[in-house]
C-alpha cells in the first residue's frame, strides 16, 4: 500500500513506507499509512491511501501529474505528543 497526495508545484506525489519501518507499528496496514502520513506529511495535507496493484510504472510525463481527490480522501493530523517524542520531533511538519 502507498499514499498518493498533492507535492510541491500541485504535482502528484507518491511515498512507499518501508516494509521494515510498517513492521515496527501496530494495527491493520491502513492504520499503519495513516499513522505514517500524520508523522511524515504536513499538517492537513489531503491523501488516499492506495494498493499496490495501481499501477504507476509508466514515468510518461510524470511532471504533468496532478492529485484529484476521490471518495477515500483523508487529510493528515498533528501526531500526538508522545508519538512526537518517540520520533524526536518537537512539532509536525
């Protein structure tokens, strides 16, 4: 699974979690993307969550990209204040 979101320049952009890092947190993988997506992505930035088997090979004019939301849109949140100490982070991003 992977999150899609709107990068730099309203281009789409897509973060694949390390296999290593979801092995270290609990709950279901969607659980495992949310929690990655506060930690990683800016406070209220819009995201999906998507499976593996979207295929997003082909790099044709990648820079032409852009993120629409759909249906199973999330926006990330502020990481809890213990979250923010285990990750040595003084604030979200």
């Amino acid at each position: 699974m992977r999150l899609i979101f709107e990068g730099k320049n309203g281009i789409a952009a897509v973060m694949i979690p390390a296999a290593k890092f979801l092995d270290t947190l609990t709950g279901t993988d969607e659980e495992k993307l949310i929690h990655i997506a506060n930690k990683d992505l800016p406070t209220g930035t819009k995201y999906e969550i998507i499976g593996d088997d979207v295929d997003l090979s082909d790099r044709t004019f990648r820079n032409a990209w852009t993120y629409t939301s759909g249906s199973d849109e999330k926006t990330s949140a502020d990481l809890s204040a213990e979250d923010l100490l285990k990750y040595n982070m003084k604030e979200n991003k």
